[in-house]
C-alpha cells in the first residue's frame, strides 16, 4: 500500500490521489501539520518532496498501464490455430 504524509499547504495532493484512484492501487493520505517536505512511501521505497513523488507516481503509471497492456486475456487466441502457445 502507498502511503502519502503532507503538509495543508502541499499543492499537488489532489493530483496525487486523482492519479492512484485512476491506475486503481490502495493508498492511505495524512496530514501532518508538522510535515515540512510530503512523504510517500511504498514498502521499502520512499520519496521525498513534490518533484520525486510527481516523479515516482508517473513511473507507476506508466508500469502500471504497461501492465494492464500486456495481460494475456486481451488477446483472443482461436484454440484451432495451427501455431500453438
């Protein structure tokens, strides 16, 4: 689960869970009043301020999206195929 600590003031934390809620992944958000940089943290990775979380999140995206892209079931194979899988 991705974890996300912010100060009121962080700007981007809308975006940041409009793009989690898109690519469908559990996250948790805080606000910490004495956070002086926001925080994200999924499992044993971390970062640290709004340019490398942005940065991270795309990352995500981009896996996440590669994901879903390669999944077998989108494909229809006809079981009478002379090439067999």
């Amino acid at each position: 689960m991705i974890t996300i600590y912010y100060n009121p003031q962080t700007q981007n934390i809308s975006g940041w869970r409009e793009l989690l809620d898109r690519i469908s992944l559990k996250y948790e958000v805080f606000d910490v009043d004495k956070a002086t940089q926001p925080r994200l943290i999924d499992g044993d990775k971390e970062a640290i301020g709004t340019a490398a979380i942005d940065e991270y999140l795309e990352n995500l995206e981009k896996f996440v999206n590669g994901w879903y892209e390669d999944r077998c079931d989108k494909y229809d194979f006809d079981p009478d195929s002379p090439i067999k899988i």
